[in-house]
C-alpha cells in the first residue's frame, strides 16, 4: 500500500494550470518533526488534480495549515552536472484546511468532490 498522510503549512501560493484533459495544481508544505521541535522542517511537493486541484487554488494560500492524504511518487533524474537525482512527491488524494490565513473563510475539506451538481445528467 503506497499512503502518505501529511500535515503541514503551505510555503507559497498554489500553482494552477489548466489543460485540456485536466487541471493540476502543485504546492509545497512544511512539515514539522512532532518529537524535534528545534529540526528544520521537511519539505514536501504536493500535486492535485481535477477538483482537487480547483479547490486548492480557490482556497489555499501561502501560510495555510493543511492535511493532505495521497500517495508518493518518486522519479529519477539526471542533471545538469551529470548526477542522478530522486525528485519525491505527493500525489494528493483528499485536502483538508486546518487553519486558513483569511479567518477560516475555506470549507474544511475538498467538499467540492461531494457536491451535486445540477449539471450532472443523473
């Protein structure tokens, strides 16, 4: 099984494309070690898609406390200087807003999965 459950705060504003298949959106998080409270914290790229990836631009900003739930994804590169190299990241599942920076103005989940929508043909 290949799950990750992180919590964390949110370094900078979302990045959010639009393609023809999908949207994505990336973001990065801060995580802090529960036991070393002096350790610098972990970083960690997380990747959402489809409404996941509308939520989290809609609703996360820099400084925003998430929960995030996916699975990790490691790809190997090579770069400039000829080094291999792993790039690690989260492939999110679920977003849950902990504590938002506008006052709690965000739901407190990726409730836009589970909303019906008049557009649906069912």
């Amino acid at each position: 099984m290949n799950k990750a459950i992180l919590s964390g705060n949110v370094g900078a504003d979302p990045q959010f494309k639009s393609t023809e298949k999908t949207n994505i959106c990336n973001f990065r998080i801060a995580v802090n070690d529960k036991f070393k409270k002096d350790a610098p914290p972990q970083w960690f790229t997380v990747t959402a898609f489809g409404k996941s990836a509308e939520f989290a631009n809609t609703y996360i900003k820099k400084g925003t406390k998430v929960l995030v739930e996916g699975k990790i994804q490691m790809e190997e590169y090579t770069d400039k200087e000829n080094q291999k190299k792993l790039f690690v990241s989260i492939i999110s599942d679920n977003i849950e807003i902990l504590s938002s920076d506008k006052g709690g103005a965000a739901p407190a989940k990726n409730d836009l999965l589970d909303t019906p929508s008049a557009d649906l043909p069912f």
